[in-house]
C-alpha cells in the first residue's frame, strides 16, 4: 500500500474516471471533444478546492496518451520549468500541469510564454482563484479557461463507493464496512469537497479497530469524528466570499428574509464581521434609504452591539438588523439621486454659482456683486421663499425622484411636489 493519501491515489486515469464536471467532460461537451479529436489547447481550470482541477487534467493527459509534469507556480523555481522544457525538447510534446497558476512570476512567465506558443508546452493552471482577476492577461490570452463547479452529494457518495472497493488504489483491500448514514454524513459534511471527503473517510478506515467478526464498521459516530465538523470551504480572500457577500446584499435588497439569514449564517461562520458590517449599512442606506431612514442608525447601533460582544453573541443583534433590512419598504432614490448630480458634475455640466448665493462675508464682496439679492429664508413666515439655487446652466435640473414606497418618503415626495409648484 502506497504511503500516499487516499485523495491522492484515487486522482483519475482517463476523463471517463472524472467525478461530477458533466459540463466539462459529458457527451459532446468542450473538453471531451478536445480529447476526442486530439486536439489538446492550453488550459485554465478554476473552481473551489477539492473540485478535481489537477484530477482532470492528469485524467485529460493519460486519455491522450501524453507525458505530463506536475508543478507548483508558487513553490517550483524556474529552474524547475527549465528541466520540464529540456525534457520535451528530448521526448516531444509535454503537458506541464501548473497548481496555483495565478502566483506565476512574470520571469518564470515570460519563459514558458514561447514554449506555450510553438505547443512544445501544453500548459493546464488549476486554480481556485477567478483567473479573470487574478491570471496576468498574457498568460490567460493563450488559454482556454473552464470553471469547475463544487461536486454534489451524489458525485461524492460514488467517489466513496469507488475508493471502498478499489483493491488497486483504494481501501478494497481493507474489511471495511460502510453504513449507510455514515456514508451519507461524509458526502454532505464535505460541501462540495472530495478531498475532504475521502480524507475522512482514510482516517475513519484506519483509526476504527476491527470488531469480533475482524470487519471494520464506519458508523456514523466515527465518520463524525474523523471529518471532526461540517467543513465550510469559506476563504475570505477567494472568489467564494466575495459571491456570498453580493448574495448577502442581494438577498435584502430582494427583502428575502430567510435567503439573507442564510448567508449572513456563511459569514458568520467565516468570521467576517467587517465585511457583515458594511454591507449590511451599505443596504440600508443605498437600499432602504429615505423609505425608512431610521434602518440606517438601527443597523448602525446593531454593528457597535456586535462588535462589543463579539461572536458568537454578535449574531443576535445582527439577525435583528437583517429582518429589519429585510422587511424594511425599499427606496434607492437617494443613490440615484447623488449618482445623478456626480454624473453631471463629471461631464462638466456645472454652470457658475448664481451671483446671490456667493459668499459675502468679506470686505468688497458687495462692490463685487457676491451676495446681493439672497433672501433669507427665516424671515418669511414659512421659512422658505422661492429663489434660483442651481446655475443658471441646469437651473431645471431634477436629481431626486422621490418614491412612495414608504410613509416618510411619502410624506416628504408631498412637501418636495409642493415646493416644485
């Protein structure tokens, strides 16, 4: 038996052995018709951990018969690249397999780049990173790029079955014997991740001791402690955390509480309260807005409770601000109103500042004109009296349009319709 991890051993040897990834090697799909016509191009493959990037494009290198190299971009040294291009210089094409494709430097970039070019290098990144933000745009020219999504359940629980009983590579060798809720807890536990999965299920095979009958039975108590908690593949800096943060923000603007609440629960569990905190104000002032605007100091004063109590007590007042966003009535007129006058102000569309509203608290500002004419809206018995504001240049201009989908923004759309007239 191989001191290699199970994972490891269990890496497919044809893209016929690949779990899940249908869109990518199914019937008629992109990378199965490449390797039907034998028409290997250069490669991204990008998706969360434990997906199968580097699985399938060992798989997609053996179905074509091709010699392949393993690299690290962020460990191998150029030296390394040099000895795998000497290597194909010798013996023909090479399919050079780079993990963590984005930390290539540009000196070891700029070598591969023409090996790449005359296809005496058949380079395949795998990735966890978005490559469109993150793969210098030479590299990522050059490349076909295929996004490899999380593996459901029942692509887990196959890839179970194939490691229990594969004698060659797996644990078939070993009297195991896999109850069926224990089966179950390892492919859920996992979220998407075989690795983890058939890392649990390793050292669930090697720390139970044999019954009386000399079988080995993987119950759910000791599938639950060999994957120790649901794994929660959550890295704060990844592609992941940021689509989680745009659903969070999403899910309130939509006033769906329970969606919203779910992801709050991701974040939560990732331990990003700053990130929590801003979106959670960005929504209720982009969002919410002028339809309640007491939603702003509220969620205000729920982020400070948070923040002073710490996890795992912060959830509470959170929770109470997220249904509040939630159920709030929305408005964005007042992003589209500042967005408006921005955008005015950017084109040049400004216009002077009308001569009575200029500033008249210095000696000759009168002989300048600055200041004549102002009339003070105090002294007139309603407070307000109807004079030019804007310049001349965009003195009809409308930058709020108030919405009425809240009593306060209903009754100050009333007060802003009579001071139009």
């Amino acid at each position: 038996m191989s001191g290699k991890p199970l994972a490891f051993r269990m890496r497919p040897q044809h893209i016929d052995d690949v779990i899940g990834q249908k869109h990518l090697v199914g019937e008629g799909k992109m990378i199965r018709r490449m390797v039907e016509a034998n028409r290997l191009h250069s490669m991204v493959l990008y998706g969360p951990p434990g997906t199968g990037k580097t699985s399938m494009a060992i798989g997609i290198a053996n179905s074509l018969s091709l010699r392949y190299k393993l690299l690290n971009a962020a460990i191998d040294k150029k030296k390394d690249m040099q000895i795998a291009v000497e290597e194909a210089k010798m013996s023909g094409q090479l399919v050079v397999i780079l993990d963590e494709v984005h930390r290539l430097d540009k000196a070891k970039q700029d070598f591969l780049l023409p090996h790449v070019e005359s296809n005496l290098i058949t380079l395949i990144g795998c990735t966890t990173s978005n490559p469109y933000h993150s793969i210098n745009p030479a590299i990522r020219s050059r490349s076909h790029i295929f996004e490899l999504y999380p593996l459901e359940q029942e692509d887990i629980l196959e890839a179970l079955e194939r490691a229990i009983h594969d004698t060659t590579n797996g644990l078939g060798a070993l009297p195991i014997s896999l109850q069926q809720d224990a089966k179950e807890h390892f492919a859920n536990a996992a979220n998407g991740d075989l690795r983890a999965a058939l890392n649990g299920l390793e050292l669930a095979a090697y720390s139970t001791p044999k019954n009386e009958e000399g079988k080995i039975v993987i119950n759910l108590a000791n599938a639950e402690a060999s994957m120790q908690k649901k794994s929660f593949s959550h890295d704060k800096g990844g592609d992941a955390h940021y689509d989680v943060l745009s659903a969070f923000q999403k899910s309130i603007r939509g006033s769906d509480v329970d969606a919203a609440l779910h992801y709050l629960a991701r974040l939560i569990e990732a331990g990003d309260l700053d990130s929590i905190a801003r979106r959670m104000l960005v929504c209720a002032y982009e969002d919410i807005g002028l339809a309640n605007p007491q939603a702003g100091p509220h969620t205000l004063s729920a982020i400070e409770s948070a923040e002073r109590v710490g996890f795992p007590e912060a959830r509470i007042p959170l929770s109470a601000a997220i249904i509040e966003l939630c159920l709030s009535p929305k408005s964005n007129s007042a992003i589209m109103a500042i967005d408006a006058a921005l955008s005015d102000i950017r084109k040049g569309d400004t216009g002077e500042v009308p001569a009575h509203l200029k500033d008249a608290h210095y000696q000759g500002a009168k002989a300048l004109g600055r200041g004549l004419d102002y009339k003070y809206p105090h002294a007139y018995d309603a407070g307000w009296v109807k004079q030019q504001y804007l310049p001349d240049k965009i003195k009809h201009k409308q930058y709020y349009h108030p919405k009425e989908t809240g009593k306060f923004e209903k009754n100050i759309k009333q007060i802003y319709d009579n001071l139009k007239k």
